[in-house]
C-alpha cells in the first residue's frame, strides 16, 4: 500500500469518542457512539449498591476485553487508510509532486541556481552549438512530457472530484440519515431460537455459524449452548457491547460489509434477521449474493422477516426516512432461488409466529 498523502490527517483510534452519546431511552442516529450502559450520575461505585441490576451477572475480564477488541476492529475497518479513496489520493498526491504544476520544494532561489550552472557549462564554437542541439532536444522532450502529465493530473482532480460527488449522492440515496438500525431495531428472535436452531444445526457442514443482525446474542448463545461455533454482526453499538459483555463473539458493523471480508466457503451456516427488513431491495440483493459465496457447500440460509405490510406501522421518522421494508414470502422465495440458492421452503415448525415468516434455502453442493 501506498504511503499516506500528506493531505490526510491520522485518525485517532486510541480511545473511544463519546460526543453523540445517548442514553438507553433514547434512540441515537449514531450506531457505534453509544455506551452500553448509562454511566453512574455520581462517584459512586456503580457495583456496590441498591439499584434494581443487583442480581445480574457482572460480565468477566474476559467479556470486557472482547467488547474492547471488538470496539478496536470497528475503529479500524472505518479508518481510511487502506480505502480506494485513501489510495487514489496517495498515488494523486506522488503524481502531482512529480508530474503536476506545483513543485513542492522548487523556488525561484533554486531556479537561479540551476541557471547559473546551465550557464557557466556552455561553450563556445561549432562544438557548443552541436553540443546545444543534442542537449537542447532532450531537455524539450522532457518539458513537453512534464507538461503533458500536467494536464493529466489535472484530469484526474477532477475526475476525482466527480467521482466523490456521485458516490455521495448514491450514499444519500441508499441512507438518508445514518443509524437506519436505530430506526428500525431488530427485534430479538425470540421464539423463532428453537427452530432455526435445530434446522441450523442439522444441516451445516462445519465451520462458523453467522447470526445478522444478532441484537442481543440470544440465538448465538442458544448455538454455542449446542456446541457449534457462532459470530454475530450486529450495528447497533450499545446493543452488540450487551452481547459481547454477555460472552458472545461478534462484531460491530452491518452484514454486507462483515461478508464482504470473509472468504469464499468459509462459513457453515447464517441466519439473516432485523437487516433483511430495513435495507432496500438494490442493496439486499449483493447481500444475497455475498451469502451464497461465502457459504460453505451445502450451508443452509435461513431468513426471518417480518410479514409484509409491517412497514406501513412504523411510526415517524422511520416510516418517512427508511425505504427497505419487510418483503412477501413468494418475494423472498424467487429472490433466493434467483440469487442461486436450492431447496428454499418456509421453515419447518413455524409456519407463522409473532407476525413474522421465516424461509430456509441451501447452498448447492
């Protein structure tokens, strides 16, 4: 990788930001700026005490390094460096130092300078003026280059410049507002743990068991209980530090972006619930298509939506500003089934529970 361009700062990841904090009650726009629980109001010890938490396990050492590490990855997926645009603008900033009309370091002192011994190395006669001719060609040949790349660099700041404008209207497009999760929370699956677990388990080939979005980790607990390995990615902060202070592996972030870094067969089985029914359909389709290559042969798919039609009740913002929304169970059907799945029926067991339907799809072999 490129070295970093001096037109970026560092960013800090030392130590985690509270501005933008919120309080349990509330519903933050942020996903990863929230605590995982409401600080103390004084200097009290916030174990000793009367409060209604008495009785709740406190999570380990170990639990609260895994929320930390977890923490830490978030922080360093964000971070730019190593991003197309972080790369771009490092080969941009090295080609307009060389080639660009800026000179970083030239001034007119060095100009002179470098006159002066043009100067004083010249002779006279025939032979300076055949030496002149021979040396004059390439030194022209060199300024048309320099100039040439010149105009290319040029080119390419406002290709750049282009480029980041239409990125950023697409993103405006797909998330109006950030934290769409907190708009639309997933809700815990509840009774749907027992069936999808045993379908889960007796289908997968091996290997890790993905859960997104998690919440809470009840489903990744009931999994790890049965002796099978699981991950969950879940993008609400204050809810996945919950469940990683409760013992569970996981990570902060969004589902297609955990996917999108994982290798090709390398999981034994994911459950998709909560992301299915907030993010639009151009973007649930690469979803699909990141599940199908990163699912071992034979790994099942299961996804838990809500019925269609329970958009129409969200309540204000989300009802205005979140345009995914819970799709038919024929919808999901064709969408699996064209998204190169096999064997796609609703789940076994649980026809319809809590106004939500669950679908079940393989991995060809």
């Amino acid at each position: 990788m490129l070295p970093p361009p001096r037109c970026l700062p560092e960013p800090v990841v030392s130590s985690v930001s509270t501005r933008g904090s919120r309080s349990r009650e509330s519903s933050p726009v942020a996903s990863t700026a929230v605590p995982a629980a409401t600080p103390p109001s004084d200097d009290t010890d916030p174990v000793a005490g009367d409060g209604p938490d008495d009785g709740a396990a406190l999570p380990t050492e170990a639990d609260r390094a895994r929320a930390a590490q977890a923490l830490h990855e978030a922080f360093a997926r964000l971070a730019p460096q190593g991003s197309d645009a972080w790369n771009f603008l490092a080969a941009f900033t090295h080609l307009g130092d060389r080639y660009g009309p800026y000179h970083p370091g030239a001034s007119a002192l060095s100009d002179a300078v470098e006159a002066e011994r043009r100067a004083a190395g010249r002779r006279s006669g025939r032979l300076r003026r055949r030496r002149n001719r021979a040396e004059r060609q390439p030194e022209t040949e060199t300024s048309e280059l320099e100039e040439a790349m010149g105009h290319v660099v040029e080119a390419f700041r406002f290709l750049s410049a282009r480029v980041a404008t239409l990125e950023g209207r697409l993103a405006s497009e797909d998330r109006p507002v950030e934290g769409a999760a907190w708009l639309v929370p997933a809700r815990e699956l509840g009774p749907w743990v027992g069936p999808v677990v045993a379908h889960v388990l007796a289908r997968t080939p091996g290997g890790e068991i993905v859960h997104a979005d998690c919440g809470e980790g009840g489903l990744l607990r009931a999994i790890t209980e049965r002796g099978a390995t699981a991950h969950g990615v879940e993008p609400r902060g204050a809810v996945a530090l919950r469940a990683l202070e409760g013992g569970c592996s996981l990570t902060i972030g969004e589902a297609s972006e955990y996917l999108a870094g994982r290798s090709a067969g390398s999981l034994g089985g994911i459950v998709l619930s909560g992301v299915v029914d907030r993010v639009p359909l151009h973007a649930l389709l690469p979803l699909l298509a990141q599940c199908r290559r990163t699912l071992a042969h034979g790994a099942p798919l299961v996804v838990v939506s809500e019925l269609a039609g329970a958009a129409d009740t969200r309540e204000p913002p989300a009802l205005d500003l979140i345009g995914g929304r819970p799709l038919h169970a024929s919808t999901w059907e064709l969408l699996l089934e064209r998204s190169g799945f096999a064997e796609v029926a609703p789940l076994d067991g649980a026809a319809v529970q809590d106004h939500r339907v669950a679908l079940t799809a393989v991995t060809p072999s």
